[in-house]
C-alpha cells in the first residue's frame, strides 16, 4: 500500500484517485476548487455503487471513498509517497503549481506529471527533484483503460522510474516505455486528427455525426475523433494542440478556430453537458471500479 497524492479533481484526477483507492492505496486528493472535489468524490461513490451494471466488479463504495482524503489546501499532500499532477493542461499554471508543491511534499517523494503533451523534462526543470520526476500518460476513463505511456525526464532515476511502474501495476496499467518529447507517441498524432476533423465540421465539410460515422463505419473505430474530443475535454484538446504548436513552431499543429470557439463558450464535451453532442446535465462518463 502506497500513500498517493492526487492534485487536480477533474476528469483525470477523479479517475487516478477511484483507481488507486480500489487498489488499496490510500489518497490524498486535491484540486484548488472545492466544487471539483465534491463532484469528484461524488463521482467515484456512483462509479462504485454501479460498478457490477458497468461490467466491473462488486466495489465497496464506502470502503474506496474510506480511502481517499480530500481538500483544496495542497498540505495535504505533505505526507505523500508520490505525487501525480493531474491539473489544467497550461504551462503557466502547471509552472506554478509545481513550484509550491516543491515546498510542501516531503522531498524524497517522487512526482508524477499527467499531462497530455508538456514535455516531461521541461516539467521536472521546474522543481528541484528532476531524479525524481516521471511522465505518466494515463488514457482516460483511467479505471477502465489497460494501459499508459510511462515517460522518463531526461534526469529521471531508474529508481524512480521502477518505483512508478509499480504503482501502474499495482493499478492494473500495463506501462508502455516512450522517449520524452512533445505530444509522446499518442498525442502526436491523436491531437492532430481530432483537431483536423474539427476543421472538417468548421468548414463545412461535413457535420460532427458523418466525420464520426465515417471512422466508426469505414474504419471499424469504436469511437469516432469527435466524440473522442468530447469525452476528453475539447478545451484539453485545444490546449494540447496549442502546445504542439508552441513547441514545434510548425503550421500542422495550428488550432482550428472552432475548438477555440467552443472552449470560449464553455462547450467542453462531456464533463459541461454539451461539446460536438448534447449529452444533457453535466455527464461524465460512468465507469466501473477497474
Ligand atoms: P479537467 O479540466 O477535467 O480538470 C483539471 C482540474 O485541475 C480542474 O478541476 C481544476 O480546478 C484543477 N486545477 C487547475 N489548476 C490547479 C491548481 N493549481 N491546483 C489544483 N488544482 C488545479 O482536466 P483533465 O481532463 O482532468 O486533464 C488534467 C491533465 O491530464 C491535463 O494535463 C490533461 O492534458 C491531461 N490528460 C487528459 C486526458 C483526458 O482525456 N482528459 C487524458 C490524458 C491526460
């Protein structure tokens, strides 16, 4: 048993924080709006509570939510073995951010980065532990998807990074070994499709139905890359290309104005309630306890 840190609420941090308690871990989870943490822990009590409907196995919501401690103050995490960051996907947040937790999580613990296409080494530099700093890619729903991307920094540690493979096995993740650089392996070419195919919808090519129909009934994909924005996020969609493009300084990776469009009018996929679908009062995607 691990005693793991968790900061951001949101879709990522809710489904790391379920994962890891019905692991048996214990977790301290943290986002800095208490609304994110109370619809989080809500979250997970339904996930639980379902768990057998949704194909998973019978959870004890009490005894997972018994595990997880949560606030908005990052103290919290004082005492935490290792420490994932889950937060918005924006430099300047995730820079500060880092900085205080650098000061407030004991220092022999290891850090985690979640992110969607910030290069790990970049992340590490903020802190003054860049030994024990690894990237995680973990594939959203997190509870029901059997594998990451497991990134080391350039300074990573093998101690570090084995004691991070671990905690993946522990969780049921296989851990898929990629180099460090913009976007990994998945987002360099994730984000370039589904923020082309939002191009598609913005010029009146197709709508968001047909551009999605094409990739389920063409190409046999369970899912199609529109609907695959909203259940992401379609503003961590434009923040993630937003770093391609800032990274690589190359035109492939410019953001389409529809994705702005949307972000700006809080159309943000599943987790507002309306992204390219309607999908009614805000619905995170239900998923069982692994
Ligand atoms: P989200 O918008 O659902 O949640 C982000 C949460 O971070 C919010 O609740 C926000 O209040 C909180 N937050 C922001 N700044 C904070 C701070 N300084 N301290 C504490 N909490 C803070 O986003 P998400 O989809 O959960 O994404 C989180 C990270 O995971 C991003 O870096 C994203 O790129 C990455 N990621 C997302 C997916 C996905 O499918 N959504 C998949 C893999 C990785």
């Amino acid at each position: 048993m691990t005693h793991v840190g968790v900061v951001g609420a949101g879709v990522m941090g809710a489904g790391v924080a379920q994962n890891l308690a019905h692991a048996g871990h214990t977790v301290a989870l943290v986002d800095r709006d208490p609304e994110a943490v109370k619809r989080a822990l809500a979250g997970i009590g339904t996930n639980c509570r379902m768990s057998r409907l949704l194909g998973g196995p019978e959870t004890d919501a009490e005894e997972v939510l018994g595990r997880i401690e949560a606030d908005s103050d990052l103290s919290l995490l004082a005492d935490a073995e290792i420490v994932i960051e889950n937060i918005t996907e924006n430099w300047e947040l995730k820079r500060a951010l880092y900085l205080e937790l650098d000061t407030v999580v004991r220092p022999d613990a290891v850090f985690v980065a979640n992110t969607s296409a910030i290069p790990i080494t970049r992340l590490a530099s903020l802190t003054r532990r860049p030994r024990q700093f690894v990237g995680v890619h973990f594939m959203n729903p997190v509870p029901m998807k059997p594998a990451v991307e497991l990134i080391p920094g350039h300074h990573t540690s093998s101690d570090a990074l084995e004691k991070v493979r671990g905690l993946l096995g522990s969780m049921g993740k296989k851990a898929i070994d990629v180099n460090d650089a913009c976007g990994f392996v998945s987002n360099r070419v994730l984000m370039l499709t589904v923020n082309e195919a939002a191009y598609l919808v913005y010029e009146g090519v197709a709508s968001a139905e047909t551009v999605d129909e094409v990739f389920r009934s063409c190409f046999g994909h369970p899912m199609g890359p529109l609907e695959t924005a909203d259940l992401i996020g379609v503003d961590t969609i434009l923040y993630s290309i937003e770093v391609l493009h800032e990274h690589f300084g190359d035109s492939k990776y410019r953001p389409c104005p529809l994705l702005k469009h949307m972000t700006d009018a809080g159309l943000h996929g599943r987790k507002s309630g309306e992204g390219f679908y309607p999908y009614g009062p805000a619905a995170a995607p239900a998923v069982p306890a692994t």
